[in-house]
C-alpha cells in the first residue's frame, strides 16, 4: 500500500470485518440475481428498481442483525446525520450500475460495501455476481478475490510499457478522458465498461490500466473500491492527487483515479494539463 495514501485506507485489525464485508456484498449479489431472473428484463425500469429496493433492504436488514451499533450510509437509504457522530459507518452502494444490470447478458455492474472507522475506511468488498467473483480486503492488510472454489491474493498488475488502457463510460464517454489521451506519452486505448464497481475491478485484475472519473460521484460509488484497490497496492485518490474522504455531511465525491503505481505520475500530470484548476 503506498505509505502516503494511509490516511486513507488502514485495514481492521482482525478478520471479522472483511469478512463481513465480502459476505454480505456476495449475499447482496445472489439476491440481485434471483430478482433478475424473476423480474425479467422485459420492463428496464421495473427490474432496476426491483434490484435496488431489494439488495437494500437485504443489506441494511443484514447489518442491523450483524452490527446494530454501527450507523450506514446507503445510497438506497435516508441519510441519517447521527452518522456524522458515529464511530463505524458502513458506507454501501446496494446496486452499482443499475443500467447494466437491467440489460440482459450484462456483467459490469457491482455491489459495495465498506466500512469506515474513525476517519479512514477499514474494509471493503466490491462484488461482481455475474461474473461469481467478490474483490476483497483482508486483515493481513492485502486484498483477495473470492470464487467459489476459494480464494486466491489480488494484486494490481503493472501495465506494460508504453500502453495504457483506460475504463470509460459505455453510455457517457467523458470528453475530459478524451483530451487525457490525447496528452498521455504512452499508446491509449479507452475501453468502455459499465458500473465504477466494474471499472476499479477491472483495473486491478488487469482487464484494463487504469480508470479517471471526473463527472460526478458520490461516496457510496467509490468508497468500497478503492478500500479494495489500495489494499491491491492500487494508486487510488482524487484527480488532484489527495487522498478521498469519506462520511462527510456532503457526500457528493465527484472525481477518482485509480491505476497502478507506476502509471500515477504520468496520469497525474496529464490531468493538470486538461485540468489547469488543479493545484496537483
């Protein structure tokens, strides 16, 4: 994890809460799947609001059971502002790419879950049920991805030299990314991916490089992501290069850079280019 984003990120001290974390979002994701199949996909909207009205209320039942004395952020949920008081917020995007899920045959889209402790987020699991797979953080202060048939080390994988890969919007390609490209040193190749749960993962499973995000977000969107993705040894922090912040009253979180270490400087400076407003 790289030392000066560890205000950020510090993992749990022991297993309960990943583990948590990463079952819940995987029960959450079996849950999405049976109303997909039951629902249909013949009515967009009655499917996509199926979906978020069910793994919410799955998750959120979930952690009064498992953690009462935690307070939750759902982007599904009322804000309750005792959570600006509260010690442990688990911070949850019941459905994250809403869309995708409502088109059939679709796998990019994801469910999220985080907590944050006192300041900095502790766990996080991003799962992907299309696709049988959950990313993960974990005690020892790593990160894992769990199938069914187990669980194996998750690492964000160096890009190779010279070519940058970068998840886009499918439905919305954002021109800033465009004019990012454009000033990069390196061959780039923009690559259309649905949800920001699908877009991280993607990245840190080598699917793509990197991923730049400057249209708008909010904390339920990234926090579970990029728990995952600085436990991988991901570079993850606002376009400015500042390390995100989570449980604020506004929770409005608009832009995110997630890539590999290595590819950070370049990116970073490439976003002040486009971007002359930042201080870097």
């Amino acid at each position: 994890m790289p030392s000066h984003l560890t205000a950020a990120y510090e993992p749990a001290p022991d297993s309960a809460d990943h583990d948590l974390a990463a079952e819940l979002a995987t029960a959450a994701g079996r849950v999405l799947l049976d109303i997909r199949a039951r629902v249909g996909h013949a009515d967009g909207k009655a499917l996509k609001d199926a979906g978020d009205r069910g793994s919410h209320e799955f998750l959120t039942a979930e952690l009064a059971k498992a953690r009462p004395a935690d307070a939750v952020l759902s982007e599904e949920g009322k804000d309750d502002p005792a959570r600006l008081e509260a010690e442990r917020v688990w911070i949850v995007d019941p459905l994250d790419g809403t869309r995708e899920f409502s088109e059939e045959g679709r796998t990019d889209w994801a469910v999220h879950v985080a907590l944050w402790e006192r300041g900095r987020l502790v766990a996080g699991a991003v799962a992907l049920p299309a696709q049988g797979r959950t990313l993960h953080t974990a005690a020892d202060g790593g990160a894992v991805v769990s199938v069914a048939s187990g669980r194996t080390p998750l690492t964000v994988p160096e890009p190779t030299p010279g070519v940058l890969r970068i998840a886009v919007s499918r439905t919305r390609p954002p021109r800033f990314v465009q004019r990012l490209a454009e000033r990069l040193e390196a061959k780039v190749e923009l690559v259309p991916i649905g949800s920001a749960g699908a877009k991280i993962s993607a990245v840190l499973l080598g699917d793509v490089d990197a991923y730049v995000h400057a249209g708008g977000q909010y904390e339920w969107d990234n926090a579970a992501p990029a728990a995952v993705a600085l436990a991988a040894g991901a570079h993850a922090t606002r376009i400015d290069g500042t390390a995100p912040t989570y449980n604020n009253r506004d929770v409005l979180l608009p832009d995110i850079l997630v890539c590999h270490p290595v590819s950070a400087p370049m990116m970073l400076a490439g976003i002040r280019d486009v971007s002359p407003g930042l201080s870097g």
